[in-house]
C-alpha cells in the first residue's frame, strides 16, 4: 500500500473534509432519498435514482478519504534538507523557452490545487524536480511538448 505524506494543513483539510461528508453529507442524503421515495413509484421515479446516485459518490469519495487518511503520515519539516526540492518546498523554476519564471508549492496529490500554485510530487512537473537542487536544469515531457526548466531557488515555508 503506497504510503500518502501530507503536510499538517493538509491532513486537517481532508479530516475536515471526512467529517462533513459523514455527518450533513449523509443527512442530506437521506433527506433527497426520502423526499423522492414519498413521491410515489420508485420503478419511474428520475430524483430516487438520482439520489441514490449521489449517495453511492457520497460513498465513494468518504471511502476514498477515510484510506488516503489511514495511509498518511504528516511530515515533519525539520527532517527535510532545504536545499533540495522535496515536498512542501516552494520552487521556482525558469522556463528556458518562453523565459518565464513560475513558482509552485510541491504537495501530495491530494492537496494539489494548480490555481494555488500547489502542483503534487506526481506529476511530470513536480516527479522532475523532485530532489533537485538551486542550478539543475531538467527537461520533462508534457501533453504540449518537452519543457526544459531550470530551478532558480528553493525556500521552506
């Protein structure tokens, strides 16, 4: 089983995130599937089976959460060496072809959130970078072509 790391916001996030699914998230469940089987005959019934639809995702997804959880171990940051690229480091990296300089927050896949600037250690980009060091230049090959980036600098937050 692949262990998950998340830094301690992150753990909190998903927790968070579990709790209410289980608690309002299956009431208001409930509350949709009760509504529609009130409405009479279930075999022709579009808002039972769309409820019950809902709730099996509702299933999913706290399945999903409940093990993403139980694999997870919250890391300690003082164990990271700063100079390399690792989880929870911010990175900026230069674009050598357009020369345009980006700067991304390395996180697990389930705190990756590219409109934040958090892009997951599984990516192409961040599986590239990951353990890298201020200077190196990697290239790295994404849906559009092959990016040549160079890392330009590497804080601890």
């Amino acid at each position: 089983m692949k262990k998950n790391y998340l830094s301690q916001e992150g753990y909190e996030k998903l927790d968070q995130e579990l709790r209410e699914l289980k608690t309002k998230g299956r009431k208001k469940i409930a509350n949709d599937i009760a509504e529609a089987r009130a409405k009479g005959d279930l075999s022709e019934n579009a808002e039972y089976d769309a409820a019950k639809e809902a709730q099996a995702h509702l299933e999913t997804r706290i399945a999903e959460l409940e093990n993403t959880l139980a694999t997870s171990s919250i890391i300690d940051e003082k164990n990271i060496d700063p100079t390399k690229a690792y989880l929870l480091s911010t990175i900026t990296i230069l674009n050598k072809k357009t020369d345009k300089e980006m700067v991304y927050t390395l996180v697990s896949k389930d705190e990756a959130d590219f409109k934040a600037g958090k892009i997951s250690v599984d990516s192409p980009i961040g599986q590239a970078i990951l353990g890298k060091e201020v200077g190196d230049v990697v290239e790295v090959d994404v849906p559009a072509g092959t990016l040549e980036l160079e890392i330009k600098n590497i804080e601890r937050k």
